[in-house]
C-alpha cells in the first residue's frame, strides 16, 4: 500500500518576522534639535514644541482674521 499523505498536517507557514520600524532623523522646525523617530508623520522633537507651533499658527489665524474684519 502507497503511504498516504497525513491530512491533519498542518500547512508549513514561515511566519514574517516583526521588524522594528526604521528610524528617521529629523530636524525640529520650532527649536531646530534634531531628532530621531518612528514615527514618519512626526514633525517635532517634542509636545511641547508642537504645541507652541500651534498656539503660534493659531494666533497668527487670529490676528489675520482680525485685520480682514477691521479692513
Ligand atoms: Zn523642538
């Protein structure tokens, strides 16, 4: 008699390993550190650099706004 195949082989699977994501370096638009980062969508060394970032931009709509209703 043939040797029949095992049915309740399971599949040989090589799992992908878990790769780190790739570090970035990155140059600071608000203290000009650099930095380095996983993150590719990071855009500042710190909270608290993107924070004054935003109240800075958020000011600057501010006073803009201001103008174009006083003008
Ligand atoms: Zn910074």
């Amino acid at each position: 008699m043939a040797a029949r195949l095992e049915p309740d082989a399971p599949p040989v699977v090589t799992k992908p390993r878990w790769q780190p994501k790739p570090e970035v370096e990155k140059v600071c638009p608000v203290c000009g550190k650099t930095f380095v980062t996983t993150y590719s969508s990071k855009k500042y060394c710190s909270k608290e650099c993107r924070d004054r970032e935003m109240s800075k931009r958020l000011s600057e709509k501010q006073k803009r706004a201001r103008r174009e209703r006083h003008e």
